[in-house]
C-alpha cells in the first residue's frame, strides 16, 4: 500500500524520537521517493500529458494573451503614477467643469481594469477553455488506465 500525500515525509511530532522501549521509531518513507506501480505510472501520464503538444498549445496561447496585458497594464498604470507624482499641472487641467485630467485618467484606471478582465475571460473562453478540458479529460483517461481503472 502506497501514501500519496505529497506532505507525508514533512516533520511531524515525535520524528526521530524513540519508542516506548528505547529503539529509534522507524523512518517513515518519503512520498516523493520512484517507486514502481500504479503510483508512477499515474505520474508519468502526468509529465507526459506536460510534454505534450497540445499542453504545450494551450500554455502558448495563455502567455501570448498575458504577457502583452501584463506589460500593457503595468505601463499605463506606472505612467499614470508617475504623471499624478511629476505633473500635477497637467492633471491639474480641466476638461469639463470640474472633471479634470487626473480624475478622467484615474477613472480609465479602473475602466482598463475591467476591459483587461473581460477580454481576458473571452480569450480564454474562446481560445484555451476547450482546448484544456480536452486535455483534461484525456488525462484523466489515461490516468484512470494508468491505476487499473480507478481514479
């Protein structure tokens, strides 16, 4: 019978001491060590699946969208700290009334925010969401074969 709790071989009270008559407590066998089975197997369908070049897919088309948000968002964000701290003059000005520069650039902080989550969520709904669940039930076929037909 194999534990497969990643934090099994984590200190725990009374590791190393000794037992009631003396002799040291028997170490208990690290979780992470290869063993053979249906343990390893359902591990490898695991690295294999990461290997893959639809996994592979799916992790491109997520860092092709990221990224260039990531960067995008930042920067406008820098810029508009960096304007509110260097140019008050320039936020300063007014546009209509008493709405001015800084006001309508805080405001398209929060109006990218909300641009940048919803063009999130449509990219992964049209272009990774299948694509995962795909994969996802592929590897959970392979790793219920891979343990004798139970998951």
């Amino acid at each position: 019978m194999t534990y497969e709790d990643p934090w099994y071989d984590a200190p725990a009270s009374g590791w190393g001491e000794r037992d009631g008559v003396g002799m040291p407590v028997p170490v208990v066998p690290s979780a992470r060590e290869e063993r053979s089975g249906p343990g390893a197997r359902a591990r490898d369908v695991y690295v294999e699946v990461q290997r893959s070049e639809a996994f592979q897919e799916v992790r491109s088309r997520y860092r092709r969208f990221v990224v260039p948000g990531v960067a995008v968002f930042l920067s406008w964000y820098v810029g508009y700290v960096i304007a509110a701290t260097t140019a008050p003059g320039l936020m300063a000005r007014p546009v209509a009334g008493a709405v001015n520069v800084g006001m309508l650039a805080g405001l398209g902080q929060f109006l990218s925010t909300f641009l940048l989550t919803w063009a999130y969520a449509r990219h992964a709904r049209l272009r990774r969401d299948r694509a995962a669940l795909e994969l996802r039930w592929d590897t959970q076929e392979l790793a219920r074969g891979a343990q004798g037909g139970a998951l």
